[in-house]
C-alpha cells in the first residue's frame, strides 16, 4: 500500500529498507540510488523482500498535494502520487525551494485535502501541520520496531510510518524562537 516500505535482505549479511516506486499488476518497483547497492543485487543469486512494512496512507479529499526538497525527496512521495492518480485524485507537486531540474514550481501556499512530503528536518516547520512527512532522515535497523534504533520524538518509524503527520514531530513553537 502507499505510505509503506519493504525491506531487501542479503542472506548471512544484512537488511536494507527500500522506498516503494510503484506497485501495480503484482509488478514491484523500487528506486535504488546506490551503484554499490545495485552491482551487490546483480551479484546476489537470491536476495528475500520482507514487507510490506509501516503503516499505509489514507486517502482523503479529491487534491492531493506533494511537497519536496530535491529529486530524491520526489522518488519518496512518487508511488502515493501515482496512486493517488488512479483514484481520481487532482495531484500537484511543488517544491518547498528552487528544483529545476525537476520542473516543479516553488510555492508558499500549500493547501490541498491532503498534503504529503519529503522533507529535511530543518524544512518541518515550513509544513502544515496536518500534513504527512516521510522520515527519510530517520535510521532504519530491524524494521519491527524492537530495537527503537528509529525512534524521533516518539515516533517509531518503522511501524507508524514512514509517512508520519507533521504535528507528531514538531513543535510550531520552536520554529518561532
């Protein structure tokens, strides 16, 4: 479901959660910036997918609006954007600074019935507070929420999120001092 990861294990080595690009036709899709990540996939003769994990988005409202900071920001909200598309959803993007090389404009007005975003830390407080922020920033260890290695302001990411709503995070207070 949108708003959820999976995670990629290397039998005998190690784990690595992934953001999912897409989803549709029992076809997964993921994004995989890394050319180390991607050579050790190709070298892999089995490779195990642990998911879905996190909790999914919940759709509301007809326009669906994405906030991001850069391209890889993008890749984090493009799968509940497509889906978001299927549902009939007017979906837009823009971007909290200038992303050219994306094409999406820059805006200070973010309204939308339901607003989602890829965002550093230091942007939260640009955001509406009942909007969801992909905790990218956020280290991922188990994926189960044991070893609280992914815990940020009392959020364990890993099973609330990775999409968590913004007035879980921030404090609009400390935005202002």
């Amino acid at each position: 479901m949108p708003g959820q990861f999976i995670s990629v294990i290397f039998p005998s080595e190690r784990e690595i959660p992934l953001t999912v690009a897409d989803y549709e036709n029992n076809l997964l899709t993921v994004y995989i910036d890394s050319t180390t990540l991607q050579k050790r996939f190709m070298e892999k003769k089995k490779v195990l997918l642990k998911g879905p994990l996190g909790k999914p988005l919940k759709y509301k409202g007809k326009k669906l609006l994405g906030i991001i900071k850069d391209k890889k920001n993008y890749l984090d909200i493009l799968y509940p954007l497509k889906v978001g598309k299927r549902l009939g959803m007017e979906v837009k993007v823009y971007c909290l600074e200038n992303c050219q090389d994306l094409e999406f404009e820059t805006t200070d007005k973010i309204e939308g019935d339901m607003i989602i975003s890829s965002a550093p830390k230091e942007d939260l407080h640009k955001l509406p507070s009942d909007s969801f922020v992909y905790l990218r920033w956020v280290k991922m260890n188990c994926t189960l929420g044991v070893c609280g290695e992914c815990e940020y302001k009392g959020v364990i990411a890993c099973v609330e999120g990775p999409f968590v709503q913004v007035s879980r995070i921030v404090d609009k207070r400390e935005s202002v001092l």
